[in-house]
C-alpha cells in the first residue's frame, strides 16, 4: 500500500471530521479552500500521482478523485443545512405573535380654545357663515392702512406690533423693523379685507387665527392669542341685523337666556362702533370682582364697516353696507371653564390640558 493511498484515506476521514464540526458557512468555506484549492490539501496529493507507478495509478487517480467528490459534496451538504438553520433562528427570531395584545395608542384632543374656536365655527355655520382665512405674517398695509389706521394712529405704535427684522439688522446688532412693513398680524382683521377683495357680495365669513402682540405677559395678557371675526357683506344689511345675530349666538353659546346690550364704542375700521356684553355669568348681574362689580362682562366688539375699509375692500359704500364682529376665543374659554390665567394654555403643561380629555 503506497503512502498516497495512506494520505488521501487520512485526508477522507479528518476533513469529513472537520466539516461536520464547522459552525458556520464562513467556516465551511475556509474549509473548502484549504483541501480543494489551488495549494490545498487534496490539490497537492493528486500532483503526488505523478510519482507513483503506471500500474497503481489508475487506482489511486480513481480513489483521488472520489475523495475529491465526496468532500465537494460534504461541503455543500453542510452549507446547505447551515444556511437552513440560519433561515429558521432568523424565522423564529423575527416571528409575529398574533396572539399578544396590542400596545395602547396615545390619542391626542383638541385644545380647549380649539373647541371653543370649532363649537363658534358650528354656531354661526347655521347663520351662513364660511371660515375664511389668511396669513399670521402680514403686511402693514393689510394690517394698519386698508383697515383705516393711519401711520400716526397709536394702535401703530412700535411697541405693541411685533415688527420682522430687517435682514441683517440683527446680526449687525442694530434691530429695526423690515423696509418691506412685514409684521406679525396684530389682530384677524386683515383678513376681513383678503376675504373683501377675494370674493362676491354677498359675504358672510367667520376669520378665526392667532394674532401676536408685543404685551407684558400676566395672568390675562398673553403675546400671542386667538382671535375670531366675523364680516358680512351685502347691498341690505343694518345695525340691527347685527345686534339680532349677536344676541341669537350669546345664546346659543352659553345656553341660556343671558342678558345682553350694546354699549357704544370705538374701532377704527368700523363705523359706528359698539361693545357687546352679556350679563355676568359668575353672579348674574349682581356684581362681583369678575365683572368689576359691574354685572356686565364685555364678549365682543362690533360696527357697520368703515366707508374706507369697505372702499379697500373693492365694494362701493354708496351701493354695499356690512357690518363685523370680533371675539377673543382665549377669554371667552377661561369664562367657559373658569380658567383664571391665560399663560396655561400656551405652556404645554399636560396637566393642564388633558383635563379637557373628555366630555368637552
Ligand atoms: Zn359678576
């Protein structure tokens, strides 16, 4: 028996070892190419035929090459069962157990101005009125002059508007409002005039949104607040119409026969102007510190559309009339829900807000 024969029958048993030993395909493959590649084990025996006799090399070259045969199919046996596992543990790793229950979904809700904001948006659908808006970064133009504000009229002044830098300004360390007059609007009347240009009489449009103002911040002052305005427009409307929509949503809003009255006032964009209150809802008109004593509280100002807001607008004032209304929604909440600071609804205290969860 010649040593070749010794070798390959040695090399036959340690590789079948081997490989039935190997844990990973990398393995496997590292195994391949030390006994059949190009300087492999099996490689350099089968050069060795060339020394042996012509009579036992038919033989050994039969034998060498079954070995050969054996290990290729050993090793692809073995890279397949290796790659089955690895499809089971990643199959068994990865698996949805549809059995599990669920992870429960945090459900958000409406903030509590927003349900104010969305129950007047219901109220005054059933007069007619459509939501109509516009932009909170505004123009002067839009938010002082064609509403009849002047630019030496005091509610210009630089210290209650929120004024857009001009660009650079600020990193040069000299702030000073833009050339251009963008502001942050200072109150939803702007959008009055949008709604006028925008579209056909007749008009009916309620104009909710935030408003910005430059204010000391206390328990009834915020910068930014919420605003809500109505405008009509039409070729017959009067003062009466107003008190009798007015007085009709006062009801509708707080369920209830409230007393009601109008007080003159002064606006610049509307002409006359009034306040609009209703009986005080803490002690009902007796007076109390929420009213001042008075038994009245203020809800909204109105009027007949100023002439000049009216032209700015595209409408003619011999030909169409219109009156408008606003509402501070932040305040109208805080007597809803007898909310005493105005700074809790924008400090993002979850406390706070998920008390209006449920039941509205
Ligand atoms: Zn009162």
């Amino acid at each position: 028996m010649s040593d070749l024969r010794t070798d390959l029958e040695a090399t036959r048993a340690q590789a079948g070892k081997r490989l039935a030993a190997a844990a990973t395909a990398d393995a496997v493959e590292g195994l391949r190419h030390e006994l059949l590649g190009r300087s492999g084990t099996l490689t350099a025996l089968l050069r060795g035929l060339g020394g042996v006799s012509a009579e036992e090399r038919p033989a050994l070259g039969q034998l060498a090459n079954q070995v050969r045969r054996e290990l290729e199919a050993v090793i692809e046996d073995r890279l397949a069962a290796l790659r089955g596992a690895d499809l089971e543990a990643r199959l068994a790793d990865e698996a949805l157990d549809m059995s599990a229950p669920g992870r429960p979904v945090r459900v958000g809700h409406l903030h509590p101005v927003l349900t104010t904001l969305r129950d007047l948006r219901e109220i005054f659908h059933a007069y007619g009125f459509e939501v109509f808006e516009g932009p909170e970064i505004e123009t002067e133009e839009y938010n002082f002059e064609l509403l009849n504000i002047p630019p030496d009229h005091p509610a210009r002044d630089l210290w209650d508007t929120l004024y857009v830098a001009e660009p650079g300004s600020i990193e040069a360390g000299e702030p000073r409002p833009a050339a251009d007059g963008t502001i942050l609007r200072t109150h939803t009347s702007p959008v009055q005039v949008r709604a006028m240009q925008a579209l056909d009489a007749p008009i009916r449009v309620l104009t909710p949104g935030r408003c910005y103002r430059y204010e000391a911040v206390d328990a009834s002052h915020a910068f930014e607040f919420f605003q809500v305005e109505g405008l009509v427009i039409d070729c017959d409307t009067s003062l009466a119409d107003l008190k009798g929509l007015l007085e009709e949503v006062a009801r509708a809003l707080y369920g209830r026969e409230v007393a009601t009255r109008f007080r003159p006032g002064y606006y610049p964009f509307t002409e006359p102007s009034v306040a609009f209150d209703i009986g005080c809802l803490v002690c009902g008109g007796s007076g109390c510190p929420a009213c001042r004593r008075s038994g009245w509280m203020t809800i909204l100002g109105a009027g007949m559309v100023h002439p000049n807001v009216l032209r700015a607008g595209g409408f003619d004032p011999d030909e169409y009339q219109g009156y408008a209304f606003g509402m501070g929604p932040d305040r109208m909440t805080m007597l809803r829900h007898g909310i005493g600071d105005i700074r809790l609804f924008f400090s993002a205290d979850l406390r706070f807000v998920t008390q209006f969860a449920e039941g509205r």
